[in-house]
C-alpha cells in the first residue's frame, strides 16, 4: 500500500493526521447524538407515564373507545334530524288569529277566527261565534293559501296573517 502512495506522492503521516482527526470528528458527533438519544428516551418516558401510571397508551385506547360511542350516538341523533326535518313541512307553525264581536248585543269580542298553516299555506281556518245563549264553531279546510268554502272577513284577515307569519323562509 505504500508503494501506492508513494507513486502517488502523498506522505503516508499526513493519511494518518488526516484519519486520526476524521476519527475524532465521528467520535465526537456519536457522543452528541448518544446525548440526543437519552435525552429523547427520558422524554418519552415522561410522555409514556400517565395519571396515576397509567400507561398513555390505554388512555389513547379509552379515547378511541368513547369517539366511537359518540359516533353511533351521533348517528341516532341525525336519523332523528333527518325524520323532523322530513316531518317538517307538515307541522302547523303558522298562524293568525282575529278576534271580534260577531254580533250587536255581544260584547268583548268573544268571537274568534284562528289560522293554522303549515309551510306550504294547507292549514284549517277554526272559526268560533260566540253569541248571548250560545258557542258555534267551525273549521274550514284551507289548501295552499285558499279555501273552497266562503270566507268571512275575519276569516280572511286571519288567513293572511297566517300566510304572512315569518315570511322568511327559516330552513333547518
């Protein structure tokens, strides 16, 4: 081997300098990253270690173990969702009501006309009369806004009400 480096004309000391201090060089970097690994390893440990020493890893598991409990949970809930939100257009959340004296020799306006509609103006109009011996009460049938039986003023001063309540459309 020397004979090579003496054809090549390099000084078979400066080979050996030149490996002692690459030598030191790795010698010095592994002592560092030792360093940088005891130090990791004690932070892990400290991670690892939880309450009480329980192990992170069984929290970890418990976690996982409830977000699937709550997602079943959450699903229940949006079939509930979904069969309002289906059911919705059939509730009678509309409404208007007038009340008046519907006749002379009867005061206070015990009489009344009430609306009831659903989203879609279909609905029933309750109408009640009150009178000095007597009660009488009517329903009519409304069916997108209109009713096929004549409407007294009061009925359709309710039923407008009704079509108008919360006109913006509020949608779940």
């Amino acid at each position: 081997m020397s004979n090579l480096f003496d054809k090549l004309g390099i000084d078979l000391g400066i080979i050996v300098i030149l490996l002692m201090i690459l030598v030191s060089v790795l010698i010095i970097l592994t002592v560092k990253q030792s360093f940088q690994i005891s130090r990791l390893k004690r932070k892990y440990k400290i991670f690892m270690k939880g309450k009480d020493a329980q192990s992170l890893e069984r929290v970890f598991a418990t976690k996982f173990k409830d977000i699937d409990k709550l997602i079943k949970i959450n699903e229940g809930y949006q079939f509930d969702v979904d069969m309002i939100k289906k059911d919705h257009n059939k509730i009678l959340s509309k409404y208007g009501i007038v009340k008046y004296d519907a006749f002379d020799d009867v005061g206070g306006k015990l009489s009344f006309a009430l609306a009831m509609l659903d989203r879609n103006n279909t609905g029933f109009i309750f109408d009640a009369i009150h009178s000095r011996d007597n009660c009488f009460l009517y329903i009519k049938e409304i069916v997108k806004g209109e009713s096929y039986i004549m409407l007294s003023k009061e009925e359709i001063k309710a039923l407008k009400q009704a079509v108008n309540y919360n006109s913006s459309d509020d949608v779940i």
